[in-house]
C-alpha cells in the first residue's frame, strides 16, 4: 500500500521512516564500565612506571642530552671512526689532523671536525661530562630488620635512674645499707651508669671501706672529690680507673691519710714520682694490688718496700716492666706477705726459675695465696725446689697458662708435697697435664676444695673425671671446659654428690647437651645450645 508522499519501502514496515531524517553525526564513543576503565588506568599507570624505570636505569645520560653528540653518536653506528692517530681533513676548515678519541664528527655529515671547530661548534671534546645523577637505592621488601626493642625498662634501671635523679634527696630513704649499697653498685657498674653526679650516694665521711665497680666515667676532679668525701678510707677498691692520673695519686696521698688497703685496675696514666709519693704518704700500707700498669717501674717497687715494711697483700698483674729485679726488692718483705700475684708479665719469659725460687725461699713460709699464671718459663722447678719446702701453707695456688709445667711433674709434686690440702686451685690452659696430675691433686686437696679450674685439659679421661665428684664433695665452682670426656652423666654426678655446688663451667665440652640435668640455684654455663641456666 503506498504513500502520497512517496514510494513505499522496498522492505520492512513504513512506520519505520516516520521520522524525518537526522543530519549526519560523528559517532558517539561508547562509555566504558567501571571495570574496564579502572583496566585502563591500571595499564596507563604500568607504562607511566616502566617509563619512570627507564630514565632511572640511565645513570650515565644526562636529561638534556647534547646535540652534537648526539648526532656523533648516530653517525659513528652507521660509518665507522677512522682508527686512532690516522690523518683525516676536517669537514668545516678542512684542515689535516691528527684522529683521537676525543675527535666528533660533523654536522651535517659526512666527516669529522678538528678540535678547534668542533670546540667552535659549541661541543667541547675535552669537557668532563656531567656527574652522573645518584640514584636512590631500591628498598629490598624482602629484608627484614632485627632488633630489640624493650618496650618496658628493668626494674633495676628505673631504680639507677630515680636515684641518680633525686640523688640528694637519697637520705629519705633511710639507712639503706651496706649490702643493699654493694648491690646498687653493682648494677651501675652492669649498665655502665655510675657517673660525678651520683656516686655521691656512695660517699660518706664516716666510709671506711669503699668499693666500686666501675668508675669508667669518673674523671680526675671526680676521683679528687672521692678522697675529699670519705678521708677515713682505710680500704679503697676501683676497677677500671683509667682516668687515674698523678693529680688524683697527689690528691690521695694528702687526703687519705688512714689508707691501708688500694686495689685498682687499669690505673695506666700514673707515673713513677705519683707513685713514689703515694708510697712514702703512707707507711701503713698493708695492701697494694693494681692491674694494669704499665709505667710501674723497678723504683717503685724499691720505694714500695721501703716506705711500707709492713705489706703483707702485693699485686703486680699485667706490669709491662716487671722482671727479676723485682723479685731481689720484694724480699726483704720476709715472712710478713700473705698474697702474692705476679701473673701475665709484660713478656711470658720475664721471670726465670732461679729468681722465682730464691723469692719463695724468702716470702714462702708465710704465703696463703701464690698467682704465677701466664709464665710460660716457669718449670717444674718452682714447684719442687720453690713451693714444695717453702711454701707450706699455701691456700690458694694460681699456675695457669703455665705451659711449661708436665703432667708427670704436677702429680709427683702433689704426691710428695706435706703442705695444708688446698682450698682453691687454678691450673687450666695446660695442655700437657691430664689423668696422673688430677688423682694426685684430688688425693691431696680433694677434702677441702672449694674451686677447680682444669680448662684446657684436653686428654683427660672419663674415668679421671669420674674421680672429682667423690673425691672433692665439697666443690662450690668447677670449670671443666674443653675437657672432652665431660658428659651429662659427669654433670649428674657432680649435681648429686657435690652439695655446696653453685656454678659448673663446661665451654668446648661436646658431649654435654641441652638434656642434661640441672639442680636450682646452680648456674651452668657453656651447653652448646649457647644457653645459661
């Protein structure tokens, strides 16, 4: 059926074209769902990243790149540089040079430029290219940083830091005590935290003894202020005074007057007439113990023995100087020294036996305590025609690191010896003495010891160990490191049979692990899971 208005369609229905014709339109983009443009966000941002990547990975190429080496650059791929040292004619003045390394080539190509048209050009061969830029370097996300961090101070801690605070207000606490005082000290000395300011807590005009543990920190006027705070010191202990000098030695000798006792270690900076002084300030002195003190000479010991007749402690650890000529001044002391430590000499030679002999014929009947540890020349001379006659009353013998020494010679000597049974023994790092030495001493001292030292000996025997546990019952520290054959069974049986046990050292003993049995109260160190108990 047609239309006035016109054909009829050739297909399809007529009310198809009622409305009247639209005018052409650019066609309208199709909107994307929120998937798919978060899709291309994603991508877009990818290639923003490996875009950023690759400007960062050219550390070499500067941003502004120069053009003419640019072009060099591009020219050089596609015809190669003459060999250095050829002729060639340059591009622009064509003048003959000489080909470097340095040598651009022209633009426009072809050709190359001598230095001074190419300088010219405003590309200077000879200027130094431009410091790469740093780069920030990339954080690896799959290192892990270790650390402790302790959320809550100790107990001990808060306590050094309220007293170190409120130091002069410390009297309102009361009589605190002298054990409580030496357990204060102790844990400053652990943490390191004893300083001018509260030592004072430890200062007292009516202070007679006086112990600290480490005064690191304490300069000169503050070891000055010590001896003007407590003048009736008879007995005064520092460790690690190292900031000692001749100043606090002259301050001592005028304002200690009553001192008869001084223990130091590590007093480096005192010299010879500060020591000489001290001496001669203090006829009274009964105890002179100090470790580490290189500048203590044989003047000193002489002015030692002669201001102070009535020395009855003497200490000479680690001095650097010491030597036989010591020994013939320390004699005339006699029968009156009681302790006596001359250990780890300057050289491991300095002492011979002759000397260390005649010194034992003149101090021995009245030794308690004999250190000669760290002399590698000492023999088993000393022991036989030194200790053996002379020294009978011994308490406490000191002989490590002796390497001198022989197995066969330590057991003779304690087979032999009629002196008092030793309460304390130290004869580790001999490597040479094993299961003969350890019967004869155990028969000999086994009752009364007290503490055992027997590190180092490697070739002892589980039979031999087998024999401290019912020889020497009465054992309060034993250190049985590197003796291969200690086991947890020879643990078991020292923890069983050994009452008065309070700490047992076994490093380097592989036989001994994490199962063997403890006992409360006794501290074992050097299980190989690396833990204390």
């Amino acid at each position: 059926m047609g239309d006035a208005g016109g054909a009829p369609a050739a297909d399809g229905f007529e009310s198809d074209n009622l409305d009247e014709p639209e005018e052409p339109v650019t066609p309208r983009k199709r909107k994307l769902t929120k998937a798919a443009e978060a899709k291309l966000k994603a991508k877009e941002k990818e290639k923003a990243k490996k875009k950023a990547k690759k400007n960062d990975n050219d550390d070499y190429e500067d941003e502004d790149e120069d053009p003419y080496s640019a072009l060099s650059k591009m020219w050089r791929d596609d015809i190669p540089k003459p060999p250095v040292g050829s002729f060639e004619n340059c591009a622009r003045c064509q003048k003959q040079f000489t080909v470097t390394k340095y040598t651009v080539a022209a633009n426009p190509p072809p050709g190359y430029l001598c230095h001074p048209c190419a300088k010219s050009s405003g590309n200077d061969p000879f200027k130094k290219p431009a410091a790469p830029r740093k780069r920030k370097p990339a954080t690896d996300k799959r290192k892990v940083e270790h650390f402790e961090d302790r959320r809550l101070p100790s107990l001990a801690s808060i306590c050094i830091q309220v007293i170190s605070k409120h130091i002069d207000d410390v009297e309102a606490l009361g009589d605190i005590g002298g054990m409580n005082l030496d357990e204060i000290a102790k844990a400053l000395a652990k943490n390191r935290s004893l300083n001018a300011e509260n030592a004072t807590l430890f200062y007292n005009v009516e202070n007679e003894r006086l112990i600290m543990y480490d005064v690191t920190n304490l300069t000169p006027p503050a070891l000055c202020t010590l001896a003007s705070l407590n003048p009736n010191l008879t007995n005064l202990r520092l460790d690690f005074c190292g900031h000692m000098d001749d100043t606090v030695a002259s301050t001592w000798a005028a304002s200690l007057p009553q001192l008869k006792r001084v223990e130091l270690l590590g007093p480096f900076l005192v010299r010879a007439p500060a020591w000489q002084a001290f001496f001669r300030a203090h006829p009274d002195l009964e105890g002179f113990l100090i470790t580490q003190s290189p500048r203590f000479d044989i003047e000193c010991m002489r002015v030692l023995v002669q201001s102070c007749p009535n020395l009855r402690e003497l200490r000479l650890k680690e001095v650097g100087q010491l030597s036989d000529e010591f020994l013939v001044e320390i004699k005339p002391l006699g029968e009156k020294l009681t302790y006596l430590d001359l250990s780890y000499p300057g050289r491991p030679d300095a002492l011979s036996d002759t000397a260390l002999i005649d010194l034992l014929v003149a101090v021995g009947p009245s030794l308690q305590h004999l250190d000669l540890s760290g002399h590698a020349g000492v023999t088993d001379g000393v022991l036989f025609r030194g200790v053996k006659p002379h020294a009978l009353g011994l308490d406490a013998l000191m002989m490590a690191n002796a390497t001198d020494i022989t197995d066969a010679g330590v057991a003779e000597f304690f087979e032999t010896w009629q002196g008092k049974p030793l309460s304390r023994l130290d004869l580790s790092r001999n490597h040479e003495l094993a299961d003969a030495a350890l019967g004869a001493l155990l028969k000999h001292s086994g009752e009364r010891l007290t503490e055992l030292n027997l590190n180092g000996w490697k070739d002892l025997s589980e039979d031999a160990l087998k024999g401290i546990p019912k020889n020497a019952r009465f054992l309060k520290k034993l250190d049985v490191g590197f003796c291969r054959s200690a086991d947890n069974f020879f643990v078991k049986d020292i923890l069983e049979q050994c009452s008065d046990i309070q700490e047992i050292k076994i490093w380097g003993c592989a036989r001994v692990t994490e199962h063997c049995p403890r006992k409360r109260g006794v501290n074992i160190y050097g299980i190989e899971t690396a833990q204390i108990y």
